[in-house]
C-alpha cells in the first residue's frame, strides 16, 4: 500500500527511458518479495544473509532469480570483525549461492561500508580475500563460449 504504487511508477519511469530498475531494501524481505517484484524492477540489493535479512541467496536464487539481478550477500560487520579464512569461507558461499541454477545474474557486494576514513588491518585482509576468493571462483567456473 506505502510502496508498490509508488516504486511502480518509478521503475516504469526508469524502464521506458531505457534504464536498468534496482530496488534496494534492507532486511527481512521473505513476506514482501512479491511486492517487490510487481513492481517491475530488474534487480535488488543488498539480499542480506540472516540474521539481519530472512532469506537465503538460494532461495532467492530459486524462487527469483528468472526474474531479478541479485547483489549483495556481505555484511560489513563480517568484512570489518571476520577472521579472514572464515569471511573467505563467506564469500565463497555466497559465490555458489548467488550462481547456482538459472538465474538473471548475481553480483557479490557488502550491503554497505565501512563509516570510518581509516580501515584496520582486518578490514583491509577481509576486502583483499574477497577479491582472491572471487577470482578463484570466476576461474574455475569460467564457460567458453
């Protein structure tokens, strides 16, 4: 009642001047998915792992992947506090996740930033095995064609 009417007439706006339509959404998303797709965007971020969101990129893979673009899946507390070789192990999840079955597409994001100028050591360890982890991945899993 608050939203679809009114994203709706934004994501037909941004469509019919040729524009690619996101919706970004915080959160527990579970109940509110088909409103969300009604309204015709192409893709939604951050699609948060539990505990702060209520789906899995698996399901959402499954049950909105033909239909959706899926960014997100990192939270900044992991990228800012993870040990490296468990945030790795994160990431690669959310690698396999995001790419299984058919699907429109999946770009691995953090659903937000660090808020600081200055980075620790960890964050930085953490934003580097993303970047190692993701081109492990697109490696062997590269199709030729």
């Amino acid at each position: 009642e608050y939203v679809v009417g009114y994203d709706t007439v934004l994501v037909e706006a941004i469509r019919s001047n040729g524009g690619l339509a996101r919706i970004h959404q915080h959160g527990r998303q579970k109940d509110i998915l088909d409103y969300t797709v009604k309204t015709g965007c192409m893709a939604l971020d951050p699609n948060e792992p539990e505990p702060q969101g209520d789906v899995s990129l698996t399901y959402m893979r499954e049950h909105y992947g033909k239909q959706l673009v899926l960014f997100g899946n990192l939270e900044i507390n992991d990228i800012e506090f993870m040990d490296t070789e468990a945030f790795g192990k994160k990431v690669e999840q959310a690698l396999t996740e995001g790419t299984s079955g058919e699907g429109r597409g999946f770009v691995l994001m953090p659903s937000s930033c660090p808020l600081g100028r200055n980075l620790s050591e960890r964050t930085l360890e953490n934003y580097r095995k993303m970047v190692e982890v993701t081109e492990a991945f697109a490696e062997r899993n590269m199709v030729e064609g």
